[in-house]
C-alpha cells in the first residue's frame, strides 16, 4: 500500500484519467468513493480462490468463505469499537440498516402518541423510515431545526426530546452542510427521557475516527461504498441488549434456529438479521477497506480532509458570487462542500465544471426538507476524500470561475 496520502493515488487507477480532455477531478465522495487496488484485489481474490457460501458448508472452501466473513466483522468491530462482533449485523448499507432499526425496534416498541426526533439535516434514508413509521402508528415526528450557522441547534434539540421520546435519530455529519454533530451529547438526551439514539454514520464513519461506545449511541449505521468499500454492504451496529430483544428484520434461510410447522426459533446475534445468502464478497471487500483505512489512521485521514477544508473553505467563500451552505468555520466543516453560483442552476454549473474534468454533484442530495428550511431548490456540492489533493482544490476553484466568467460572457 502506498505509504502516505502523496502517494497512495497509485492504488487509485480510476483517477489516473482524463475527462473532456481534462485531469480527471473527482469530487463526488459523498455520494460514493472509489475503491483502491487492494479491495479490487480482495474480491477478485474471493471469487477466483474461496467461493463458496457461508456457515452451511463443511467443506474446505465454506470453512475459508465463512471465517474470512467472519474476520470481516471482526474488522468492522475494530473500526468502530463496538464491544463485541454479535453487535455488527451486515446490510446492504445505510438505507437498509436504518429501515432495518424502524421495522423491527419501531415497529414493536412505538405507539401512538410517542415521539420521534430526528433533525431538518436529514439524509431521505434517516427520515422516510421515521415519517411512515410515525404514520403507521400515529406518533409525532419531529425535527430538530438549524442555528443561523447551518449547524444543529441544540437548545431546540433539548425542548424537542421530552419524556414522550421514543427514538432520537440524527446523522453523524451532514452529506450537505459538512457539519459535525454532537452525537453524544444528543445521546445522553435521549437517555435521560429514556429514548434510544440512532446516528446515521454515513458521512462520517469514512472520515474520522467513530467510537460508539465513546459515542454512547444504541445504534449506528453506515456503508461501503463510501469508505472504499464494495456497493451493496453496508453495517448496522446495535448494542446487544437491544438487538437481542428486536424482532428479526427478514425471514428465510440463514437467520433461524429451528422451524417446526406451526412457529421458529431465531439464530443468535448477529445471524438472526442476516437472512438469506449475503453479500459475502462485500464484506469481504469491506473488510479489505477497513484494513486499508485502519492502516491509512482515521486520525491522519481526518487531519488530512481537514488540510484540504482549512484551504478551500474561505477561498470558496470569499469567491465574489458564489454562495457556501453549512458553517462558515473551516474547523467546523467536514470536506462536504455545498454551493451555489448566483444566477446559475446548480446542473449548469456541474455540467460547465464537468467539461472542466471536474466531477461534482448537483441536486437536492435527499435531503428535501433541509433545502426547504435554506429556501432552496438545489445546490452544487464538491466532497472530498484521502486522495484528494490540494491541486484538486485548486482545480476547482479555477473552473469555478472559469464557470463564472462563461456564464457571464459566453465564453471561457
Ligand atoms: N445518510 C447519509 C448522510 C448519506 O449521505 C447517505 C448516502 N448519500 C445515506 C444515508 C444513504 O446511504 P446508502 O445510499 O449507501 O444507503
């Protein structure tokens, strides 16, 4: 593995190229990153040498399959300090381990008049679960609102989270402003009222170092495919005593401990949330990520995410018609950069910046009701990751106002 973040572009092919003619700048991290050599490898490795399905075989290549599974889990449990591998159940990823919380703790533990607090910051994936969960059982769902600053408001947080609290779901880091939420002290509201704290890790487990017993968090969910891992994994952490006591999500092959004709028995934890075959090679994949990350330091990666923000927040910033979501304070950022340029729909700035080999996304980014509350439509957004370097920075601030200068003039 390359030695540093200079180096480590090597394992990186895809970025090796060009497009429209231009270096290939990719700046789309937040919605997937790309994957090096070594998780490539990793799955080629899995499909050429030990596939096979996983804890029903005796045979020599079910054995390898499943410890190499097994060890993957083992790995995620590392990441994230959880306490024991039984508390790491795989899914397909974000979308899928939040619905998996909603269908099996909200359904049995949420009835009508409870409430559900969840913040205007939210990713559709840590929102619909928890509006038509509300629906179907008559609950309240609310929403913590914004300071001025773009970043949570936690006395609002602390009116909204009352005795009637039932579950407090609030993401990690914003995939739109780049704010850092304050995921513990939100945790120990929603103990005090006796509700249990989800945080949606999908942007910040890739990016810093995650703890969820430091976090105090009951549950916490994120995905591969966003921290150089496969498509299609993804991991629900949950903290044992809850997970014991949860309703299987999906029922089949896999997640049983025996079925008699008129009721089953439930495999232990983790394998009762596991049902049917699974992704195997993506957990493997995603094992191979954690490696590559873990070996990276998620300190340094943070401290290097940090470096790119620390330099192109306030160029963004001070950018005369260009207008930047989220907090101004570059120590209050994560490289999740939202943006807009006067007079110019976010598609046509992407579409100019793209020609320019700069590949940035332009949308609601699933988050509707946030951009509501900033009285917006849609955004630009340029997200960054460990391969990203200053000359990208640089890169974009340059098109952008090549972008600027087209527009005006019609002309680059
Ligand atoms: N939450 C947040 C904050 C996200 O950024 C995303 C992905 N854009 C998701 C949830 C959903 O992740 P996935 O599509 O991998 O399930």
């Amino acid at each position: 593995m390359a030695s540093n973040f200079e180096t480590l572009r090597s394992d990186f092919p895809i970025l090796d190229q060009q497009v429209n003619d231009e270096r290939l700048v990719y700046l789309d991290n937040a919605a997937t990153a790309q994957r090096p050599n070594q998780v490539v490898d990793a799955l080629v490795h899995f499909y050429q040498h030990d596939n096979a399905n996983v804890h029903r075989g005796v045979h020599t290549l079910a054995e390898r399959a499943t410890s190499q599974y097994e060890a993957a889990r083992a790995k995620v449990q590392r990441f994230i300090n959880a306490a024991k591998t039984d508390e790491i159940v795989f899914t397909k990823g974000t979308t899928d381990s939040l619905n998996l919380i909603a269908s099996t703790y909200g359904e049995a533990n949420i009835q009508a008049g409870d409430e559900i607090v969840i913040s205007i910051m939210e990713h559709h994936s840590n929102l619909i679960p928890w509006q038509q969960l509300a629906l179907r059982k008559h609950a309240t769902l609310k929403y913590i609102e914004l300071t001025t600053d773009g970043e949570l408001d936690m006395a609002d947080a602390a009116n909204k989270i009352t005795d009637r609290t039932k579950i407090v779901s609030v993401t990690h880091a914003s995939n739109v402003l780049g704010t850092v939420n304050p995921i513990k002290a939100l945790a120990r509201l929603a103990h005090q009222h006796g509700a249990v704290m989800i945080a949606d890790g999908a942007q910040a487990a890739p990016h810093m170092p995650v703890d969820v017993q430091a976090l105090d968090v009951d549950f916490y969910a994120f995905s591969g495919h966003k921290m150089l891992g496969p498509t299609g994994i993804g991991v629900l952490y949950g903290r044992e005593n809850l997970l014991a006591t949860m309703p299987p999500y999906q029922f089949g092959g896999e997640m049983i401990g025996f079925v008699h004709r008129d009721d089953s028995t439930w495999a232990e934890l983790p394998w009762k949330f596991e049902a049917g075959t699974q992704n195997i090679a993506g957990a493997i994949g995603l094992g191979a990520a954690v490696d590559y990350l873990t070996q990276l330091g998620m300190d340094q990666v943070q401290q290097h995410e940090q470096q790119l923000v620390n330099y192109l927040l306030p160029k963004l910033i001070a950018m005369p018609g260009v207008t930047v979501y989220g907090p101004q304070d570059p120590q209050h950022h994560t490289g999740v950069i939202a943006f807009n340029i006067d007079g110019l729909h976010p598609h046509d700035a992407a579409t100019a910046l793209d020609m320019e080999g700069v590949a940035v996304r332009a949308g609601h980014h699933c988050a509707q009701p946030l951009m509501a509350a900033l009285g917006l439509v849609a955004t630009a957004r340029a997200s960054f990751y460990i391969y990203n370097t200053q000359a990208d920075a640089d890169q974009l601030l340059t098109s952008l106002q090549a972008t600027k200068e087209f527009f005006k003039h019609g002309t680059v």
